[in-house]
C-alpha cells in the first residue's frame, strides 16, 4: 500500500538525519581526510566580546581574557556594548588601562549589529568571538589561531564542555556530545557546517561582508564557503559554560537558534548546487535541512502508523513503541519524577527538540526573525 511506503519513507528520513549522515562522514573519512596544517603562529587577533546589560558578568569575563597567554601587543580586546543600560559600559571602561577598549552602537541593534560595529572598529588579521558567559582556558587564543597556518582553513570552532555550578567540568550530555562527533566526522572529511556561536575564529577577510541580521557563527561560516576555504573543529580549543537555570529558557533559546538558523540557510540556497560546492552541498542539506525536516517526517510516520496498526500485527507492535517513547517523553517533561537517567531522559530531549523546530518554522513563516537579545541566565 502507498501509505506504507510513505511509513518507511519517513522512517528512513529520520534515522538518515540523526544516523545516516554521521555514518555516511565516518566512511567517507576512511578514503578521504583533509589535516589540518597547525603550526605555532602569532598573528594580530582582536578579541570581540558582546555584551548587553551584563553587569553581573563582564568583569569575570574580562579578567578571564586578559590571562590570555598571548603578547599584548598583538591582541586587541573589545567589547561591543548593544545600548546596555545597567553598569555594563563603566566596568568595561574600567579596564581600558588593561588595553581593553569599550565601543558602544548608537542605536540597540542586536548581537550581529554589536559584533559589526565592532568589526569595522578592528584591523587586525583574525577576529575571535566569545560569548559573556563563557570561560576559557589561558592558551585558548594562542591554541584556536594555529588553524589559519593552514590557508585553507577560513572558520574555527571550539569544542562545548559544560561546568557545573561549582566551575567543575561535568558531562557533556547525550546532544552536545552527538553534535561534537559531527564537527570532527565534518572537518576531516571536508567542512563544518556550523559554528559554536560562544567562541569562534575566522579570518578578517571572512569578515568582511559582515550581515547585521544574520546568525554569525552559522553565515561566517557560509561566508567562509563562498570564498573557497572551510571551517574546521578545533577539539584543543574549549569554551566552558554553565547550562541555562531555568528549562523553560533553553527551549526558547533552542527556537531562537532554528529560526535564526532558517534566516541564514534561505539566504543562502545557492549552497546547495553541488556543481559550484560539490560535498559541502550534501553537508549543508544534511546536517541542517534534513534535521529541520524531522518533526515532519515524525508526525507523518506517526499518522500512517496509526492507520496501518489496525490491519497489521508489525505495525500495531511499532505503534505501541512509538505510544510510549512519546508517552515517556511526556510524562518526563510534565511531571519530572522519572528518574534521571538516560532511558527516560533521551526521550523527553529528542521530543522536545523537535517541537523547538516545530516552534520555529511557525514563528519564521509568520515573519519572526528575531534580531534583539537579553543575555542568558545560567
């Protein structure tokens, strides 16, 4: 029957976007890796940090900074006040004896704007990203800038690790890991399809283009791309953070993420012509729009499995599976009484991922874009 070619269809998609692509990248590394040339290198790095009414944080994250062990004279730090209306401009203006300098936009513009304003106000050959709230390690500048020794690197990721409360390096979980598998099965093959927004480097010529409305770990590292050099994973090169306190916030900020993502990749379908960028093309459509795709291949394979259960014992078996992964999920969510382990914990996170997604695409198509930021309470 028709309908279940379009089960198994749907099934395949998902295990194809979750577990296909990865394996896919894993075999293709077999035949075919590209190493990245590093070598010790010093070139002049301005060091952009964005920050609006971060009052509680920027002092931390700036002694943080300057334990950098990088010659002073090559690095030049700046923060990017977006019109903060707290203390956040006079503790940075407190440390400009430190070499650090304080530029402020005019208007309220939103993270890319700040980081914009903060570009033009450089000149230096490579430009590092960090997040307020991330911390890390004194030889993170000198580690993430032996990349570009390599001229065919464009883009540098960092590598997630969560702290607890306490600064103490605790898991990754289950998601950041996964993500992380990706970032090194992606680099070794070609490129990565996505930056860590929290702490990032790339060339100033990748710079260039700067779009103040646009996601810029994800478009630095499409710009990079465009300009026939890669982004690559630096597994030496680590941002420490704290999860978000409250859950209810890192479902928001996992919407906000897809729909800024989704403004990026339809600005950018021309990717996707593998004539012009051969693998990345397949990358591209695999990681991100195959993934973004998933919630609906999900409620198609749920909706023929529900049809197809009344006349077959197979489907009436996989239906009953598919009641209490959702069940679970459910019930993890609202009640939190589950135990917090991996069987009960995986379901309720796979499902509310893809309804983020699900939130997202309705938010973008509405017109959302989503421009302006409120930092993080972690």
């Amino acid at each position: 029957m028709m309908i279940e070619i379009v089960f198994w269809i749907s099934v395949a998609f998902v295990l194809y976007a979750y577990a296909g692509y990865p394996l896919v990248l894993a075999l293709l590394g077999l035949f075919h890796r590209k190493v990245v040339k590093k070598e010790p290198i010093q070139p002049s790095v301005a060091f952009v940090i964005t920050a609006f009414n971060e009052e509680k944080r920027i002092q931390s994250k700036l002694l943080n900074t300057l334990e950098q062990d990088y010659p002073k004279d090559r690095m030049d730090i700046v923060v990017a006040s977006d019109c903060s209306v707290d203390k956040t401009d006079e503790i940075v203006q407190a440390f400009a004896s430190s070499g650090v300098r304080l530029v402020r936009l005019p208007l309220k513009g939103g993270k890319e704007a700040a980081q914009k304003f903060a570009v033009e106000s450089t000149e230096s050959e490579v430009l590092i990203f960090s997040d307020v709230a991330t911390t890390l390690r004194p030889n993170a500048v000198a580690t993430i800038v032996t990349n570009f020794a390599d001229p065919s690197v464009g883009c540098v990721s960092s590598v997630d690790r969560f702290v607890d409360k306490d600064g103490r390096v605790s898991g990754e979980g289950a998601y950041v890991a996964y993500e992380m598998l990706l970032r090194r099965l992606e680099s070794s093959v070609n490129s990565l399809v996505g930056l860590s927004g929290s702490f990032f480097a790339a060339r100033r010529e990748v710079c260039r283009n700067w779009a103040p409305d646009l996601q810029s770990d994800f478009n630095t590292l499409l710009n990079s791309v465009r300009g026939g050099l890669r982004g690559v994973s630096d597994s030496e090169s680590i941002g420490y953070y704290t999860n978000l306190a409250d859950e209810r916030k890192e479902y928001e900020r996992k919407v906000r993420t897809v729909v800024r993502g989704i403004s990026v990749f339809m600005r950018s379908l021309t990717l996707l012509n593998p004539l012009k960028y051969n693998v990345f093309a397949w990358q591209l459509l695999s990681h991100k729009l195959c993934r973004w795709v998933v919630p609906f291949a999900l409620i198609i394979a749920f909706i023929c499995n529900a049809v197809l259960a009344v006349h077959h014992g197979l489907y009436s078996s996989l239906f009953a599976l598919q009641l209490a992964f959702y069940g679970i999920a459910i019930l993890y969510i609202w009640s939190q009484k589950l135990p917090k382990i991996a069987m009960f914990r995986l379901p309720s996170f796979f499902v509310m991922v893809n309804v983020s997604i699900l939130d997202a695409w309705v938010r973008y198509l509405r017109g959302d874009r989503i421009l302006y930021w409120d930092p993080s309470k972690r």
